[in-house]
C-alpha cells in the first residue's frame, strides 16, 4: 500500500469537488475549495477520524467496501477507481456487466433530482445507492446487507414489503420482477451472480418458480407504482428508467402520476422527512 500517494490522490481529488456537484449545501466560511474531511466521510460512511487518517498517510488499508464506497463518495470514474485499487494494494474490479460502480454520471444526475424520488440499481435490482426522497418513500437501504438489497428477493419472501402497496397491484408488479428478470437472465445467461440468484429466488418461493415457468419477458422501462406511505397515504407514480449504455446498472425516477394528488403529497413528505419517517419494507 503507498500511503503518501494514496492521501495525495485523496486530498487532491477532494479539492476537486463542490459541494453542488454530490449534492450538499454550500454552507457558509469554507475553509477549502472543494469538500470538507467531515463531508467525504459522511458521504462515504465512513467516520472522519478514519477518513483524516488516510488523508495523513497513517491509516489502515483500507477493506475494498471502503474503497467503494470512497470512490463513489468522490465521484471516481472507472480508471480513477481502479488506481484507487490499486493504491491500496487491492486488485482493482473488474468492469464487467455485473460491475456495482456507480459512475460519476449517474451519481450527478441523482444528486440533481433532489426533489424526486430516485435510486440506481443492478440489472438484478440490487439497490446501489438512493437520494433522500427515495429513502423518505420507500425506506432507507443503507443498513440492508446480501440479499435483502434485491427487489424481487423482498417482494417475493418479506410480506411487510407488499403491504406498502395495493392489493390489486400484487399480481402484476408480481409478474413485471419476473419478466425483467428473465431478460437479464437470458443476456447474462453464463453469469455466476445471475444464475445463483435465480435459483435463490425459486428454492425461497414457491409462487416465483410458476411465475418463472410462465416465461414471460420484459425489460421495464416505464411501470406505475402506487405506494401506500404510512404519513401521507397512497402515492400514485410513474416509474421511468434509464439504462447505462450495457445495461448493467439503472436509474429509477419516480415521477407524480398525472391527474393525481401525488405531487403535493411528495412535497408533503419532503417537508416532514426531518422526522425520520421510513416505511417497513419496499418493494422496488
């Protein structure tokens, strides 16, 4: 591990930063030109002390979750990720089709959408990183861990998860996990993470496997979601995707359905989000 070049590339790549550009305030009297210790390290998950300790050249290797979550925290691209890596004596990820970086690109558009409710996930749906309304709709993911990160894996084997939406909707939100799922799983056929949580997902739950058995197809690109929030009651929205140019990764963007009271209810929600609110589970 080079510890000096690795707190050089730290300190320097911070300074980099605005606070606009990863979606902090400005604040007033900053002391520096770009983000603050503190700021990096709450944006990381890390703690400060750690954070200044490796910018001191005396801290710790760090584990590759940390050095995840550090690249994301400042906006690395893919070769400034790698040399990361590579600093900490850590072989650095490959930059397959089941890649979980979250490119600056992405992370800039979420940091945008402050007042909409936003994430990115897998072409599985495994939850990568979310804005604050998306965690104040549907629940924070920051402390979910292996397969609970999944979408289809809650929807299909927590119930408090469906319990957020309309009985009505069950069968076809049911339908459109499986459907996208049997797209991902025929362009990533040969994929480990692929074909392992498949067969996960058909030894937990019995009515996945029918579903499964049906082989419909389809990539979502648009669906409806109607969200029952415990504070502010049903919100009705239009979910839109967009897809990195191989698909491995997805933005979601839930937008107020029109014709329904869902925009003021989000606004609601974003002015009482200060009291923690979180529902139970999310079922993507």
């Amino acid at each position: 591990m080079d510890r000096t070049e690795l707190a050089d590339f730290l300190r320097r790549r911070r300074d980099q930063l605005s606070p606009a550009e990863v979606g902090l305030p400005p604040g007033v009297r900053r002391r520096t030109p770009g983000l603050r210790r503190d700021e990096v390290a709450q944006l990381a998950g890390i703690s400060t002390d750690y954070y200044t300790r490796l910018e001191q050249s005396r801290g710790p290797r760090p584990s590759t979750q940390v050095l995840t979550s550090l690249a994301r925290a400042l906006r690395f691209d893919n070769d400034e990720r790698d040399h990361l890596y590579h600093l900490c004596g850590h072989p650095a990820p490959g930059r397959a089709v089941g890649d979980k970086h979250v490119g600056p690109g992405l992370l800039h558009m979420l940091a945008k959408l402050d007042d909409t409710p936003a994430t990115v996930v897998t072409d599985l749906g495994e939850v990568l990183v979310q804005n604050r309304m998306h965690a104040l709709l549907v629940g924070d993911h920051g402390e979910r861990r292996g397969l609970d990160r999944f979408y289809a894996w809650r929807w299909f084997t927590d119930p408090p998860t469906r319990a957020m939406f309309p009985r009505e909707d069950w069968a076809r939100l049911g339908r459109n996990h499986v459907a996208d799922l049997r797209a991902t799983a025929a362009r990533r056929a040969a994929d480990t993470d692929v074909v392992e949580f498949i067969a996960a997902l058909r030894a937990a739950s019995t009515e996945f496997d029918r579903l499964w058995h049906e082989h419909q197809v389809a990539v979502r690109l648009s669906d409806t979601k109607r969200i029952l929030h415990p504070s502010v009651g049903l919100v009705d929205t239009v979910c839109e995707t967009l897809l990195t140019p191989n698909a491995a990764q997805r933005l979601l963007v839930y937008l107020p359905r029109p014709g329904t009271d869902a925009a003021e209810k989000l606004d609601l929600l974003r002015v009482i989000g200060t009291q923690s609110l979180a529902p139970v589970g999310d079922g993507g």
